[in-house]
C-alpha cells in the first residue's frame, strides 16, 4: 500500500497536476513543473482519463476519516482543511459533509521516462539542481476533497439529551446539516454563532483540494563526459548533459553528464499514512 503525504496548504488540484514533479513536499504547488508556462503536450504529457490515470471518488470525507484508525491523521486533516479557524484549547472541529476523490497513475515508470525526454523538464531540473535542490518527488496519486466546510464549538446534542463533543466526521456520517450562513463564504472567511449552551465557528475551502499525495523520490547523479564509457550513458533517455553555467567561452570541458531515476514506492519506509480504500456509498 503506498503511503500518502500531507502537506502544508491545502493547494487547488489544477495548480498540482498528476506527474508533476515537485521540489518542496510542505508546499508542492510552488515552483513545481510543470508551470502555467509549460505546453500540455509539448513540455510534459497530456493526461487522459482511465488512459493514464483513474478517479474514485466517495460523498463523504467524514466516512473516510472514521474509518481511519491512525488518530493523527484524522486531526491532521481537520486541521489542514480548518486553516481559517481561530485557535482553543477547548474547542472541538468538524468537517462536514463533502465529497473526497482519489486519483492515481496507471503506469507512473513509463510517464516519468517521457517526461524527462521533454526540453523543458530537463531546463526546469537544471535551474533547480543550479539553485541548490538535492532531491525532487513525482506526484504519483492524491486524494482531494470538493469545497471542504468546517467549524468547532461545543454543542448540545439533543438527540442524546446532554452537551459533548461530537467527533470528526459526525456530520458527514449522521448525516446533520450545513450550519446556516456557510455555503456562501469566501476563501478564509468565518463565522460564528453563539447562544445558550453553543458557540459555533465555521470556515468554507472553496474548489477541489488536494489534501494528501503520494510520491516517488527523483534521484540524479553526475558523471564525467571524459571518456567514452560515461559518455556511452547518454545514449540512455534518462541522461543528458547538463550544461556549465558563466564559462565564457563554450568549450565543452565544464559540462557534465546527470543521469537520472526514479525511485520505488516502498523507499520512505514507514514516513506518511495508509488511508483507508474508498468504498461505493448509495446515491439518494
């Protein structure tokens, strides 16, 4: 079972495309490749669906957070998607009920050996290997999850006749209702409600975001272009040569050759968290 990564930020799923390669696993939609400057089709691969990548998707994150047994996953995630909300000591949070899909690469060996074929991978690697990066990650798979609404307080619960603390994913999973005011709120904003034995404050993440991924590590290595053994790697689609910066006259003799890999799914061992499969839910 692959193990998935969750980040800093919560970033839009179209500014972190499947295959893209990333410099920063806290921040994975910064300064990654490819960029809105990079052509689908000429700079990386055009996906399509069920031909490269498939797409399962369940109505409720909060039944997938239930199912999960790893408590710090759970509280993470809440956190990470209730980012606009005042911090308490005593406060608990809920998300509510909202859609999660997962997404993964059908052949992630075989897009990464095309993509670094490409022009403007290879530019882009060079600049970040220039600019001091010692590793990249290939995003192989993510889950995201569809105008993510949440909120903490303590509530009455009437139906059980006393006031608690409901748990993550009560919402989602018995089926309560948006609290009044937060379908139309914008990036960031917050309410609150306050009366007799409840204070609620909620916060709406609006579009599909991503909120865990999954990776291969991007290896690369440097050879010498002196001799004809190390040079007899370039005949290889995962080596090129990477040219000197500042040599003034372009004689060749800074140049050297990268080679470069990717690495299996199982190399961070026990890092990150197994999430629960998704499973079909009934419509209606």
């Amino acid at each position: 079972m692959s193990k998935y990564f969750l980040p800093g930020v919560a970033p839009l799923r179209e500014s972190l495309p499947l295959a893209s390669i990333v410099p920063n696993v806290q921040q994975p939609d910064q300064d990654a490749f490819p960029s809105p400057q990079h052509e689908a089709g000429k700079d990386y691969p055009l996906l399509k669906e069920r031909e490269d990548y498939w797409v399962q998707s369940q109505l409720s994150l909060g039944n997938l957070l239930e199912e999960s047994s790893d408590t710090d996953f759970k509280a993470q995630v809440t956190k990470l998607l209730s980012s606009s909300l005042t911090k308490s000591a005593t406060d608990t949070q809920w998300l509510s009920a909202c859609e999660v899909r997962k997404y993964q690469l059908r052949n992630p060996k075989s897009l990464f050996k095309d993509l670094i074929k490409r022009d403007g991978m290879r530019k882009w690697l060079q600049n970040e290997i220039e600019d001091g990066t010692d590793e990249v990650y290939f995003i192989v798979g993510y889950y995201t999850v569809l105008d993510a609404e949440s909120y903490r307080g303590t509530q009455k619960a009437h139906k059980i006749g006393a006031i608690g603390e409901v748990p993550v994913g009560y919402i989602a999973t018995q089926g309560a209702g948006v609290l009044p005011g937060m379908e139309n709120l914008d990036v960031g904003a917050s309410f609150k409600k306050q009366g007799g034995q409840s204070i609620q404050e909620g916060s709406y993440m609006p579009g599909e975001r991503v909120y865990a991924f999954s990776y291969r590590k991007v290896t690369f290595s440097f050879f010498s272009l002196r001799n004809k053994a190390t040079t007899a790697k370039l005949k290889g689609d995962n080596c090129w040569v990477m040219t000197a910066d500042n040599r003034g006259e372009d004689d060749g003799e800074g140049d050297e050759g990268i080679e470069v890999e990717l690495g299996e799914a199982d190399e961070d061992g026990d890092e990150g968290f197994d999430i629960p499969a998704l499973r079909e839910e009934p419509q209606g």
